[in-house]
C-alpha cells in the first residue's frame, strides 16, 4: 500500500504520553526536543509521581501544548492516567522520559496510522540504546539523531512481536473500542508491560516495527527500580503474563533464562552500572516463591 502524500497537517491528532518518577533533571533536558519535530504533537501529557518530579511552570513556559498530571508511582497506573488524559488524540506516542526522538518521528508516525489502517501499534528503529550500557550522554544522543534525520525508508513497516516501551505509538480507537489498559498489577517499573499491553492489541490488528522511525533511547539509571526488585520482577513478571497469555513460553522462556545466567556469570565481574548481585538475588528468590507457590508481581513491593 502507497501512503498519501503529505498535505500539512494530518486530519489524525497525535498526542504523546510520558511518564516519569524522579527523573527531573532528564526530563526537562529531553522533553524540549520535541519542539524540533516537522509534524508538532497536538498535546503532550506528562505523568509524574510527586510534584518534585517535573517543574510544571517551566515545562508550560517551554512547551504550551504540555499537560502535567499525577498518578501514584508505578508505570502502569502512570501510562493509564495519560490514556484517560487524551480523550481527543486519535494516536499515542508513549515515549520514556530520556527518548529522543528524530525530527520526522511524528510525521511518519502518522503516515503509518493512516496508510495501514490495521495497523494498531508502531514502535521504531533505536539507532542507539544506553540501557544496554553505561547510558549515553545527551550530547551523544543528539549527535546520533543529527546523523540518522535524514534516513527514509518508506514501506519498511515488519511485523513485530511486541512495541519496545520507550517508543511506542497505539490507535486510541482500538485501545477504547476494547477497554484495553496497562495490567496495574505489574508494580513499579513495570518490566514487560510492553509486552502484555501490545499483545493485548495484537489480538485486533497489526503490531509494526518501522525503519522510517528513528530515535536514541539514552537509558538514564537514575529513578529506576532496585537490582533485587527488577531481578525478582524478571521471573514473576513473564511467569505472570505466561497465565494471562500475553506471553508465550516460546518468549518468555529463553528471556527467563538469558537473565538467569547473565546475572549469575556477571555477579563476579558486574558491569560498574548493574547491580548484578541485587539481580541475581532477586532471581532466586523469585525462584524460591515459584517452588512454593507464592510467585507474584506485586511482592516486589515487599523487597528493598
């Protein structure tokens, strides 16, 4: 399918959502790029978790189009508020707060939307992902949107199992028409959420990765989830979403184990910025409530 050639602004309204919790220097530093983008966002909701967390005077003084509203702590119950906080956007742009974004990402974000009218969720390339690493400075992170701007690869839209949470667009009209929500019972930082909530869609449409699509996620560590929290949550959450079947064994089984030995052979050299031992801890004690019954997303609120 040939999309239409762009007339301006498109007759779809796009809207993109961000949570944060104690993140603020970040996301002040982040969220003002996105006044570089050719197509402009209709609105942008930021949920933070505490008034500490963003600075909504200088926030509306950047950006006029900027809403700030609050939600308790945890990414799920954060990226629903924003879902009832668009009640007049078509699209949604869910974007963490240290994701930057290529000039055309909203342009050709509804250029998917509109061309592919199954397609119910997008997500794009990540030319550069710091959460895999050290994190990357935003200096560095602007340098390689700079470099890929100018990238188009029109039609290279692949299927996809699931959208990656730090850059994913939905069809508001198909998350309304079915109800469909983040799961609330994945606490916290929310591991896999992307996973459950973009099956959860796939049972009405297409999930797309896109080549046209370019951003840099610069993977910030700070304001993020303990190491025996996120090691506990690495085996309760897809064990969780295997009994939702919202994933399959044949993905969650091999993520379960590569994170089981990554964190067993690395806690005697960890890598300076993952607290290897802390994961791994929590891998077993996850381990130790599976045995005996007990396993559950929620209990990570219970550990330190």
């Amino acid at each position: 399918m040939r999309f239409e050639r762009y007339p301006g602004r498109s007759d779809l309204r796009i809207a993109v959502g961000i949570a944060t919790t104690g993140r603020r220097p970040i996301l002040h530093s982040v969220v003002p790029h996105l006044l570089n983008q050719t197509r402009p966002a209709d609105s942008i909701v930021i949920c933070a978790a505490d008034p500490e967390d963003v600075d909504a005077d200088a926030m509306s003084a950047q950006l006029s189009n900027a809403r700030i509203v609050f939600a308790e702590r945890g990414l799920c119950r954060q990226r629903n508020r924003i879902l009832g906080s668009v009640e007049d956007a078509d699209i949604l742009l869910f974007l963490d707060d240290d994701f930057l974004l290529a000039p055309n990402y909203l342009e050709e974000t509804l250029r998917i939307f509109r061309g592919y009218p199954d397609v119910v969720l997008s997500t794009g390339t990540v030319d550069a992902d710091g959460i895999l690493g050290p994190g990357i400075p935003l200096e560095d992170g602007l340098r390689l949107i700079r470099t890929h701007s100018t990238s188009r690869s029109a039609g290279c839209e692949k299927p996809v199992y699931s959208g990656y949470g730090c850059n994913m667009a939905v069809r508001l009209s198909t998350v309304r028409g079915y109800g469909l929500r983040f799961d609330e019972n994945l606490p916290l930082y929310g591991w896999l959420e992307d996973v459950d909530f973009s099956r959860q869609l796939a049972r009405y449409g297409r999930i797309v990765t896109s080549e046209r699509l370019h951003g840099v996620h610069l993977g910030t560590k700070s304001g993020r989830t303990s190491g025996l929290r996120l090691g506990y949550s690495q085996i309760a959450n897809p064990v969780y979403l295997m009994g939702k079947k919202t994933m399959s064994p044949r993905h969650a089984a091999p993520q379960i184990m590569r994170n089981l030995v990554a964190n067993a052979v690395k806690i005697v050299w960890p890598e300076p910025w993952v607290d290897r031992r802390g994961r791994f801890l929590g891998n077993m004690r996850a381990v130790v409530d599976l045995v005996r019954g007990r396993l559950s997303p929620q209990n990570v609120n219970a550990l330190e």
